[in-house]
C-alpha cells in the first residue's frame, strides 16, 4: 500500500505541475452549449451592477475562447448601450484607451458586439482597418445567461501597420456596457496556456494504470 500511495501522491503532483500553467487549455466549440467549460474556473466575478455575472477565459493553439455568464436571460446585440469588450494587451494601464477614465485597463482592442477596433491613449477607436480579427459568437441574436466568444489568436487589428490582436503571451480583458453607469467588469488577467505535451499525458496515464494494477492486487489478497 505504501507503494499505491506513493504512486497516487506522485500522479498527483505531476497533474498539478501540468494544470498550473497560467490560463487553461481547452478545445471549446463554440455551439451555445457550455458542457465543454466544465471545470474551467471564472478569471472573473462581478460583485458589482449590470447584467454580467461570471467571464471564463480559455485556449487552444489558435483561438481564445471566452464565455460570459449573466444574471438573467440577455442579448448581447440589443443590451441597451452596447455591449463592449476592452483587451489592454501589453497589460499596462497606462497604456491603451483608459475606459471611463477609472485606470481599470488600457485598451488596445476594443470590440463592439462582434465588431473589432485599434484603440489608443488618445482614440477610442483609431479607425485602423483589421484582418481576422472579428469576434464570433454562439448563439447569435438570442437571449441567454451564457454568452460564448472566440478571437482568432492571429488576428491583425492594424494591417497597415501589422499590429496583432494579442502581441504577448498575457493580457487583461473587461466587459462594459456603455449605458450611463461606466460600469466596468473585470479586469480578467489571462496567460495563454501552451499545448500540453503528449509525453507529460502519458506518463501521468502509465502511473494511473500501475496505480489501478496495485489495487486491483491489493482486493484479490
């Protein structure tokens, strides 16, 4: 038994070695169904006011994957005001479009429902003309308490200048909705994790199958 321990304190660290990696990896499809966000921990809470509740963020090797949760059934497209998302992504508020002027972020990419746009410390939008940039959504032009997103992780908000969306490995993002209240949800800082590695998987997987061997020895005795 000693033995079994050993082997189950040793699969276990190894997984938390392997899930500790800033941000989460995540295969998501983007179908209004959010089975597939189970066990993803929110990147952020609203405590505060407005229709938003929860923002969970989640990678692959080429998407972002974001999933907003509200307090009641919502339209992103009709909430009144607009619905907005801000990514300061060089995560410096000193830099980007300082949102309500509340130093929460500075934010490079804003989105406008789906559309993108370049901001700057001066410009909330720059008028920059983007590529591959745009925001899709599930579901679309429905009512829902969750909201998924996705931005491809090569997308040009500037192609004049061939300025990324995401030029680093980490950012923050916000929500807002701009109806009179400059309420600002978030931010959500976000690392993007790296692919998980094939040989990692499978020696944590050789150490559950001895682990199982072990015990199912241990009952026949």
């Amino acid at each position: 038994m000693k033995m079994l321990h050993k082997l189950l304190a040793l699969a276990a660290v190894t997984t938390a070695a392997v899930c500790s990696h800033a941000g989460t990896y995540a295969n998501i499809t983007l179908d209004g169904i959010i089975d597939d966000w189970s066990g993803i921990s929110a990147s952020f809470t609203n405590t505060g006011g407005g229709p938003v509740n929860q923002i969970f963020l989640a990678n692959n090797d080429t998407h972002l994957f974001i999933l907003v949760t509200f307090h009641t059934q919502t339209d992103f497209l009709t909430v009144p005001g607009g619905f907005y998302l801000g990514i300061d992504n060089d995560s410096n508020a000193a830099t980007g479009f300082n949102i309500y002027s509340q130093g929460v972020v500075g934010s490079e990419v804003g989105y406008a429902a789906e559309t993108p746009f370049q901001q700057d410390s001066i410009n909330f939008n720059t008028g920059a003309v983007s590529e591959g940039a745009n925001m899709l959504s599930s579901p679309y032009g429905a009512a829902t308490t969750a909201q998924e997103f996705s931005i491809s992780r090569t997308g040009i908000i500037d192609t004049a200048n061939s300025t990324p969306v995401f030029p680093n490995t980490s950012f923050n993002l916000v929500v807002y909705i701009d109806n009179g209240g400059e309420l600002i949800i978030g931010p959500a800082s976000y690392t993007f994790a790296a692919v998980p590695e094939p040989a990692t998987w499978a020696f944590i997987g050789g150490i559950g199958a001895l682990a199982i061997c072990l015990i199912r020895r241990h009952r026949r005795r």
